[in-house]
C-alpha cells in the first residue's frame, strides 16, 4: 500500500535507505553531491509496490529521485 509520508524530514539518502527499508520510495531531492547525485532529501511516499509508485509519480512535481531501498534480490 502506498503511504504518504507527512512532515518529512530532510534525511541522508543512506538514511532513507535505513529508515525504509526494502521499499520503493520517492524523495524529493534537497541536495545534491558533487558529482551531482541525490546526496539528501525529503520522503514523500514510500510503499513496497513498484505499480503505485510509478503511478503516483504523474501527481508529484519537484525533482524527484525514485528508487528501490533494498538488494536486487529482494
């Protein structure tokens, strides 16, 4: 089920991955580093289902950074 994440604070994206894990999530980005990847930024939504969060992707805007939180295995 897709959750929206309400009052999101600014997280590390290895924080992201360890507060959320094993789940897809859309953050949207505050920093970057200097190779310009996603460094920092806020959760927006989080879910395990890879369907909804690509639908919701259409309702949001900002720039985004949408990823998997877990292995490839998983």
């Amino acid at each position: 089920m897709l959750k929206m994440v309400k009052k999101s604070q600014e997280l590390r994206i290895w924080e992201i991955e360890e507060k959320y894990p094993k789940q897809w999530v859309i953050v949207d980005i505050t920093q970057r580093d200097k190779y310009h990847l996603p460094a920092s930024g806020k959760v927006l939504f989080q879910t395990n289902d890879v369907d909804s969060i690509l639908d919701k992707t259409q309702d949001v805007e900002g720039e985004l950074y949408i990823f998997y939180t877990g292995s490839i295995d998983d």
